[in-house]
C-alpha cells in the first residue's frame, strides 16, 4: 500500500520506529507556525526603509532626467546592476526573477516569487550618480542597537516595490556636490571606526537637511507666486547644456569622416516667471555668456511682465533664483543692477537667492529635459540657429505647464555692456 510520502519524511518515520518511539514524529509542514512576532518585526523594518527612501525622495532626488542624444558618443560609464534594474521598472509591472536550469534531476526547484511593483503617480526623481548599497550602508549606520542590520536584498525589495519612481541619474557634466562626495568617501575609509563613522553620518545627514531647507524656501516663494497675488514674484533663470544644440544636426554627423568635426555650439537659457509666462532665449556661439547678458535677458523678461502680462513693477518683490555660479548672475554687475531698480522705484524689492552647489537642479532643470527629450524625436535635422528656434517654439507651444500661459522663444543677436560703473 503506498501512502505517497516523501522521503525525508519515509525516513523519519522509520527512524522512530526502530527506535521505538510510541509516536510518530510531529510533520510541522501541517502545523501552524508562530509568524506574528515575525511578521510585526518585518513590518516595522518595512516601515524603516519607507520612512528612509521618503527622506530621500524629498531632500536628495532631483527632477533632473539625463536625456542623451544619439549623436553624443557614449561615456562608457559602468552603472550599478541594481540601479539598472531599478531605472528599467516601470510602475504596475512585474519583474519575474531568473531561474537557472537545474543540472541534477533529483528534486525540482520550486520557482522565486515576483517582485509586483506598486501603482504609483508620484513624479520620477533622480538621485545623484551611486549605487543602492551606499544607501544601504547609510541606513545601516543610522540603526542603533538593539536594531538589527537589515538585509541587502530585503532593503533592494522594498525600494523596487514602492519606489521604482525614484532612480538614479548616469554619470554626466551635472556637477557632484563635493561636501556629499567629501562625506560618503569618508564613510567609506572609517569602516572599522564605529564611532568616527556615526559621527561623520551625522554631519552628512546634517548637510542634506540644510540643502533641503534651501529647497523648501525656494519652494514657498515659488507657491507664492502661481498664486498670482502681483506682490510676490518669483523668477528662476538658467541655461542648459550646449551639447544638446551644436549645428548643424542630423544623420551624416554620425559619419567618421566628420566625428572630429568642430561644431558651433548655441546658447540657450530659460526664465520661468512662476505664475506667468515661460521665456526660453536662444543665442549664436559667438555670442558672450556672462552677467551682461544675464541683465540683458532679465529686463526683457521684466518687460514682458509688465507689457503682456498686465503687471505693474512698482509693486513686486521679486525673488530670483538663479545658478550657484560667479560667471553669470552671482557677481557685482547684476547685483549693481539689481540696486539700481528698487532705488529708481521700479521695483519695491529684488532679492537673489543660490542654491548649494550640487543642489542646484530644480524645475527648471526638468524642464531642460522635456526639451531634449523634443529634440531628440523633432529636432534631429536642424541646419541654422532659426531651424532650432522654431523646434524650440514648437515644443513651448505643447509642453504642459497650467500655470505659465505666455510662452515665447526669442534670438538674442546682440548685448549691451551693462557693466555699470567701469
């Protein structure tokens, strides 16, 4: 008669029996095992990493896509396999994990679960360029005893399940906050100082909360402003990769025979007047790059706001928000010609306000991407600044932004010396 056991259990059972046990053994397949203490500690581990990867997406992760344009040669940057994996999900999809084909017949190998990435709306972020086990460590770091350290693959799980939306961008010209670099190196040589470490960790996580703060004011004057109240507005003004606009553009610049050519590089700078209206100026190679033209490119925004926007400057507070850079806005010149409007009384107030370096990345810079993004599938043959300038004002006209109606892309051929004083 044959009972179909298996045979560990075949074994155990006859084992008992020639040892003259009065019982069989227990089969502790078909009794209930105690999960609830397990289960609330691995839920409150869960919780753990939720809270840490929400204070990541807050005060760490940009709005900042990479998009690279198929006539840029590669890089040849390796990326962390983790990362990767985590860059290609895709939200309400699952990822089935591979399963290697088993070299002996003896006894099947059941199949891993999937990972099932949650529904998610929240808007995709990019962390600076790492990898998941420099967080992991810093989450380690930050537990104290009695707490155990938590699994690798558990903290990789939950971030893929409730946080595919937050990635991490490829190693690129973007800068690197070098206080961030200074302080993750650091964590990195004192491995086998625990002290040393947690306080190093500490002076970092005391840095992010700074730069989140900075964010946070930004953030306030920004609300203010698409609040349309005309008292306080804020501006924020920068300029984006020349990479992405060298001319002319198409196919035959993939070509060997020109993959040493010098192309000119065009100027293009963005002024988003919150609320308001959304101004993207586009200059030759040959044109200069430095606070004059800056003011240049300020005072016909201020104009644009005054004449079209029905907005009378005598009566704002402007708040500009601009590159942590001397080169352009943060210098004597543009602060001498911000003075000059409020005591002449066209404007009530004008303040400048920079980010850390490193975390300078805003919505701007977001909207730097879409444009890429355009130029990729629209812009590919473009031969003169004119050709790029009707892509870009193409894209104003579609891209979605409720709260800047006015959209205008402008030439800018020439600028004054604004340079007061000398």
């Amino acid at each position: 008669m044959s009972l179909n056991l298996g045979a560990t259990r075949a074994s155990k059972l006859a084992t008992a029996a020639r040892t003259g046990k009065y019982a069989p053994p227990a089969d502790l397949r078909f009794l209930k095992k105690p999960f609830a203490g397990n289960t609330a500690e691995k839920m409150a581990v869960r919780s753990d990493i939720l809270s840490f990867l929400q204070g990541l997406y807050d005060s760490v992760a940009e709005t900042l896509p990479d998009i690279r344009d198929d006539t840029e040669p590669d890089d040849g940057s390796v990326q962390d396999e983790y990362a990767s994996a985590l860059n290609a999900a895709q939200p309400n999809h699952e990822l089935e994990s591979e399963v290697k084909p088993m070299t002996k017949q003896s006894k099947p190998r059941k199949k891993k679960k999937s990972v099932v990435i949650q529904r998610t709306h929240q808007e995709v972020r990019y962390l600076p360029p790492g990898t998941l086990k420099e967080y992991w460590h810093q989450m380690n770091m930050m537990r104290e005893p009695p707490l155990k350290k938590i699994a690798f693959s558990y903290f990789w799980r939950v971030w893929y399940e409730e946080f595919c939306h937050m990635k991490f961008r490829r190693q690129s010209n973007h800068s690197v906050c070098n206080v961030c670099l200074r302080h993750k190196m650091l964590l990195q040589e004192l491995s086998g100082h625990l002290n040393a470490r947690k306080g190093q960790l500490e002076k970092y996580t005391e840095h992010l909360r700074a730069q989140y703060e900075d964010r946070l004011a930004y953030w306030s004057l920004r609300g203010e402003s698409r609040l349309r109240g005309k008292q306080q507005i804020s501006l924020i003004i920068d300029s984006m990769d020349q990479a992405k606009f060298c001319l002319p553009r198409g196919r035959v610049m993939k070509s060997k025979d020109l993959s040493t050519m010098n192309r000119p590089r065009c100027h293009l700078t963005a002024i988003i007047i919150h609320g308001y209206a959304t101004l993207v100026y586009l200059s030759d190679h040959d044109q200069p790059k430095n606070s004059s033209t800056m003011i240049e490119l300020t005072s016909h925004a201020l104009t644009v706001l005054e004449k079209e926007c029905k907005v009378e400057l005598a009566q704002v507070r402007l708040n500009i928000q601009a590159d942590n850079t001397v080169r352009e806005m943060k210098n004597n010149p543009y602060l001498k010609w911000m003075s000059s409007l409020v005591s002449s009384g066209r404007l009530m107030e004008c303040s400048l306000h920079n980010l850390r370096s490193g975390h300078s990345h805003e919505d701007v810079d977001q909207f730097f991407g879409s444009l890429a993004l355009y130029m990729v599938k629209h812009g590919r043959n473009c031969e003169t600044s004119d050709d790029l300038l009707q892509v870009v004002q193409a894209f104003l006209d579609q891209v979605p932004r409720p709260y800047e109606k006015f959209r205008r892309a402008s030439k800018v051929d020439a600028v004054r010396d604004w340079c007061l004083g000398q």
